[in-house]
C-alpha cells in the first residue's frame, strides 16, 4: 500500500480550491479499512494538529473512511484508492474501486451483520455520491463514491489555503 499527499488544487468533486490532498493505494485488502482509517487520522494530523481521541468530528471522518474502504475491499477485483481532500471548511474522501455494480443503500435488519455501511455515510455526510467511470469515461470500469464531511473545528479555522 503507497500513499501520498501533495499541495493546492481544484477539488474534483466540487469547485472550490483544496488545501491539501493524499492518496493511498489500497488494492482489494480486507486490511484496507484499517490502514485507510490511520491514513485519513495522520492526514487530519498534518492538515489540523493532533486531535484528541474525543474529537467527534475526526471520528466521523474516520468512520466513514472505514465504511467506503470496506465496500470497496468487498467489490474490487484489483483496485482500490483513497483521496483525501482537506479544505479550511470541509473535508472529502473518495474511494475508488475497479469493482462490478453501483453502490446503493440498504435497509438492514436488526439481525444483520452488513448492510448499514452507506446509511452511516448518509447519516454523517454534508453530502455524497457515486461518480461511475474515471472522469473522463463512463464505461471506464471504476466507480468513486465520494462523501463530504465537515473539517474538525476550531483547529479548521488554523489551515492556510493559499495558491
């Protein structure tokens, strides 16, 4: 699993300018939520400063890291990749998947043991969607769900977005 994590530039689900961005390749491993999930909390560290471990709003983003990484493990045949986009105000994860189907609530039973994962996303979420293809292609193979979550505060207030 490589990850990296590069400067300012335009969110590519929304318009506004990024402050910061990282990338981890997972590949189909159920170990990825995990890894996934340390890899968002350091974004968060280098983008806000430590947090505690009380910190609702990192616990959120972190929570949803591990449910859109889980799905993905489950579906992918080869690929998997978590973006992290961090503005002052909000941060976005995305995580694509090389996988066959579209992926869509469920309304899980008491007794169930899967099926909750995009429910917690909606629950949580600013907003969400499912991009199908790779930007340039619909066909392409590869579909993004991408979720936007609010950035930790006060410590959003403390990033510098400049070009």
């Amino acid at each position: 699993m490589a990850g990296h994590s590069r400067g300012c530039e335009t969110a590519p689900f929304g318009e506004d300018l990024v402050c910061h961005t990282a990338e981890l390749d997972c590949g189909p491993d159920y170990g990825a939520p995990g890894v996934g999930r340390r890899f968002v909390a350091d974004v968060l560290a280098d983008c806000f400063g430590a947090g505690g471990a009380d910190d609702p709003t990192r616990g959120d983003i972190a929570l949803v890291a591990t449910e859109l990484l889980t799905n993905a493990a489950r579906a992918a045949r080869s690929q998997v990749r978590l973006s992290v986009h961090v503005h002052r105000t909000w941060v976005e994860l995305a995580v694509t998947d090389d996988g066959d189907g579209t992926p869509q609530r469920r309304a899980a039973g008491a007794l169930d043991t899967s099926g909750r994962g995009l429910s917690i996303v909606d629950a949580l979420a600013v907003e969400w969607g499912v991009q199908m293809g790779d930007g340039r292609r619909a066909d392409a193979g590869v579909k993004t769900v991408w979720v936007r979550l609010p950035a930790p505060a006060p410590a959003a207030q403390s990033l510098l977005c400049t070009v």
